[in-house]
C-alpha cells in the first residue's frame, strides 16, 4: 500500500505495480481484444445512448439517462481494468511436458475420501469458473496438481487444519482456451 494525498485526506492505494497476475500470452491476447471491441464498438453506442437520454428533458426524473450513464461507466471501468492487468501481467508458459499436468489440461483426479471422480481444467486465476470444474492454478487442487503425472497420489492441502488425497487418472492435453472467458471483476 502506498500513501495518497487526496486534499487533507491520505487514502492508502495498491501500487500499480502490485498486481502482477500470472497470464499466458492467449490471456493478454483475449483481453487486448475485449479492450479494442470496447472501445471501438461499445464505447460510441454508449456515448450515443447517454446524449440521447440526455436529450429527453429533466435529468432529475430521467431513468434512462442514469441507466445510460451507470452503462458507459462501467464500460470505463472494464476498459482500465484490463489495460491495468495487461500491464501488470508477468507472462508464464502454458507448455508442459506431454505426461505432466500443466496449464489448460483437464485432469480427472480420484477424491480417496469421497470415493468420487471428477474432472477439473487448470487455467490462469482471470479464466478461473469453479462452477463450470474450470479452476486456477493457484486454488490448493490446481497447485498441488501441476507437474504431477498419471497414476500419482498427491496430498491437497487447504489449510493448516485439513488436507486431502487425489490420485490423478487421466490428463487431456487437447483442451485449449478457446471457449475460456476472461472472468469479470
């Protein structure tokens, strides 16, 4: 955190600098292309629907204007937020060895305490969706899992009170990131 002065006030703010997520040059290139299709397509229709609320009379009661004006900001905001992680980013290789687990790969591991299987893509923190088994390399699972192979026991560790074991089944390495969406903030 690094001191503000905001008038009298000093507010406390993360330096630009401290955000450096770990991204693959497919995570930049997603977001570089979300940023342009904002700018160069959203941004005018916003613009445009915000003057045409505002040309409607009385802004005190005008819920368009507001609606339109809530739209374009939060397009900004979407807009700096994405130029920051780029900017940020720290670039990682999405390659692994072809029987290790690595970034984009699906592995089915085996819960020993459940008695259950399932399956789970390890991607970048930005592309996480652990409701769609789409889940980060930095979670404890998706940690744990990188590097390991086929047939390896692997202790989960969540916290300093519990922990678990998979046994990995089965790696795919065909899944790409394709169809990943670049999650909101």
């Amino acid at each position: 955190m690094v001191p503000v002065k905001l008038g009298n006030a000093t507010q406390h703010c993360e330096k630009e600098t401290d955000m450096n997520d770990e991204l693959t040059a497919s995570d930049i290139a997603k977001m570089e292309a979300e940023i342009e299709d904002r700018k160069l397509n959203q941004r005018p229709k916003l613009i445009e629907a915000v003057k045409e609320a505002r040309a409607q009379g009385d802004l005190s009661e005008n819920f368009e204007y507001y609606a339109a004006k809530r739209e374009k900001n939060r397009n900004e905001s979407r807009i700096k937020y994405l130029e920051k992680m780029v900017r940020t980013a720290k670039v990682v290789s999405d390659d692994s060895a072809d029987d290790e687990v690595g970034l984009n790969n699906a592995v089915t591991v085996y819960f020993e305490e459940d008695d259950e299987e399932e399956t789970y893509k390890i991607v970048t923190t930005i592309r996480e969706d652990s409701l769609k088994g789409i889940i980060s390399k930095e979670s404890p699972l998706g940690s744990a899992l990188m590097g390991h192979k086929v047939g390896d026991r692997v202790k989960i560790t969540v916290n300093a009170d519990y922990s678990y074991y998979v046994e990995i089944r089965a790696i795919d390495k065909s899944m790409g990131d394709e169809d990943d969406r670049i999650r909101g903030f």
